[in-house]
C-alpha cells in the first residue's frame, strides 16, 4: 500500500494495511450487496462493541434498506493476546424474536468469540442469523468449529492490526486506517 503512517503514530503503527480511501470503497460494495439482500426485511444490525462500531457506523451510511441497530459487548484481549475468555453482555436487553439479524464483527481471528455469541444468539430465535465481519484473519489458530461467516471486508494475514475501531489496550482506534502494530516499540 502506497499511503504514508502519519508522523504522530509512527512510533506505534509499522504499516498502513488498508487506507481510508481502499476502506471506504470496499464498504460502499458491501452496503450496496446487504441492502439488496435484506430489502424488506427490516434486519436488526446487532454491532459487537466495542470494535465494530466504527465499521458499523460506516456500513450502515451506505445501506438503503430499512434498519434498526442494536448492541452488545463481547471481551476476549488484553493487550494484544486473547485471554482466552469470552465475556458477554447486553443479551438480555435484546428483543430479536424472529427477527433477520445481521451481526456486525470487527474481527474474526479464532474464532471463539463469533461461536460464543452465536450460540447465545441463537437462544433467542431470530429468524435468521447472518454475519458480516469488516476482518477475517488467515490464521493457523482458527478453530475447525466455529460459524460460517457470510460477508467479509477483508481478509487479512496473521498479525495485530489497529484503527479504525481496533485497539490496543483501548487506543487507537480513532485511525481512518487500518494499520499493523509495531510490537517492537
Ligand atoms: P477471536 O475470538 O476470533 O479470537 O477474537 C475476536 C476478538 O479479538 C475480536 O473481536 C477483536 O476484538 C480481538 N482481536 C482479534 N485480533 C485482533 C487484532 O489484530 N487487533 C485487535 N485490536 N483486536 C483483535
Ligand atoms: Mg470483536
Ligand atoms: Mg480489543
């Protein structure tokens, strides 16, 4: 990728993977296709905080079809390693009872998270239950049994990615780009 990190996270950021611009075309191609899919359906967009929300935020400016968002929180970092727990909340405050639900990831790196959420998801008897991640990981650690996702925005390789909406101990997330973390700073 030709575009330059800025001179303020160079220190922390080692490389540009996706730029503003490559993210927000993308996004528009994935908008176009959700809302020719879910047209009349009225889908719940149900945004896994706290990654997705940026990605969230974008996608639905490019959906045309009518929508309702709605939350919930899943924890499994610290830092940059998984702590191999899943923590979630928000599910009780969810009424998707035979609703056309469209989860809304930022990330799928294992796995586990996506599984844990929708075997929780899956309780509550949506009508359908489709997954949209804006990243799928290309990893070994990926584990054989986890959901089918249904829309991806880019796969990317094995490495610790931050911005737009990824963090590192809960900065960084306000970058236009997606970029790979400088580990050895
Ligand atoms: P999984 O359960 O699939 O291993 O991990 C999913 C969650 O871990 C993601 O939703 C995301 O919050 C976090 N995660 C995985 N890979 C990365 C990464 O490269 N960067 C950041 N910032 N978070 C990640
Ligand atoms: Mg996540
Ligand atoms: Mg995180």
């Amino acid at each position: 990728m030709s575009s330059q990190v800025p001179e303020e996270w160079k220190s922390e950021v080692s490389d540009i993977l996706f730029d503003s611009e490559t993210i927000q075309t993308r996004i528009r191609e994935l908008g176009k296709q959700l809302s020719c899919d879910y047209r009349n359906r009225k889908p719940v967009l149900l945004g896994v905080l706290t990654g997705s929300f940026v990605f969230l935020a974008d996608l639905i400016r490019n959906m045309t079809c009518d929508l309702e968002i709605r939350f919930m929180r899943a924890v499994s970092y610290e830092g940059t390693e998984s702590t191999g727990t899943v923590t979630i909340e928000g599910l009780e405050l969810l009424n998707i009872q035979s609703r056309d639900v469209l989860l809304v990831e930022d990330i799928v790196d294992t796995g586990l998270t996506l599984k844990w959420i929708c075997e929780k998801l899956e309780k509550l008897q949506p009508k359908s239950l489709k997954i949209c991640t804006f990243l799928s990981k290309k990893t070994k650690r990926r584990k054989t049994d986890v959901p089918q996702v249904d829309y991806v925005g880019f796969e990317c390789e094995d490495q610790f990615v931050v911005g737009y909406g990824f963090d590192c101990d809960q900065r960084l997330r306000q970058l236009n780009f997606v970029g790979i973390y400088n580990t050895n700073k």
